[in-house]
C-alpha cells in the first residue's frame, strides 16, 4: 500500500503539539526544550522503523510519553525517558 509521508508528519506533529499541552502544568524553563531535544532524538532514531500496524514506531513514544503526562503527572525527566526508552532498546544509542 501508499504511504502518505505527508499526513504522516502532520499526525506527528499534531501528537507532539498534544504532548507538549498534556506537560504544560509541570513545565519549568527549559523543559520544553529538553522534551525537543528528546523529541528530535526519538523521531530521527525511529524514521525507518514501522509498527507491524504499519503506523510509524514513533507513535508508541509520543503516547508513553502522553500516559506519563496527562494520566499519570509526571515532569519533564519523565516525558524525555518516554521518548527515549525505545530508542536505547533498537537503535545503536546508548545511555550515556
């Protein structure tokens, strides 16, 4: 099947727009650029990777990350691990 890589960025973008509002109540300084940074990380070390769904693997750290949020209220060193936690299982990066 066609992918549309387009509405497929767009759906990305929108999950992380909805992240970013789930972390709003806990945000300090710098935090929502530590959760970019995090971000940027996760989707460049999952832009191949694909669910067996088809959809991209990033969708799975976007929604930990929005549990950890929205369901949960953790802070920022949360939401960053949630969208890292996949990226140290499958790709060559590690902890440090």
């Amino acid at each position: 099947y066609i992918i549309d890589l387009e509405a497929e960025k767009s759906e990305i973008l929108k999950r992380y727009r909805a992240l970013l509002r789930a972390c709003k109540p806990t945000m300090k300084k710098g935090d929502k650029k530590m959760i970019r940074q995090a971000f940027d990380m996760a989707v460049e070390n999952h832009k191949d990777m694909r669910r067996k769904s088809g959809e991209p693997y990033i969708y799975h750290p976007i929604a930990v990350a929005q549990i950890a949020a929205e369901e949960i209220g953790l802070g920022t060193t949360s939401i960053v691990c949630a969208l890292l936690h996949d990226v140290v299982e499958d790709t060559h990066i590690s902890l440090e």
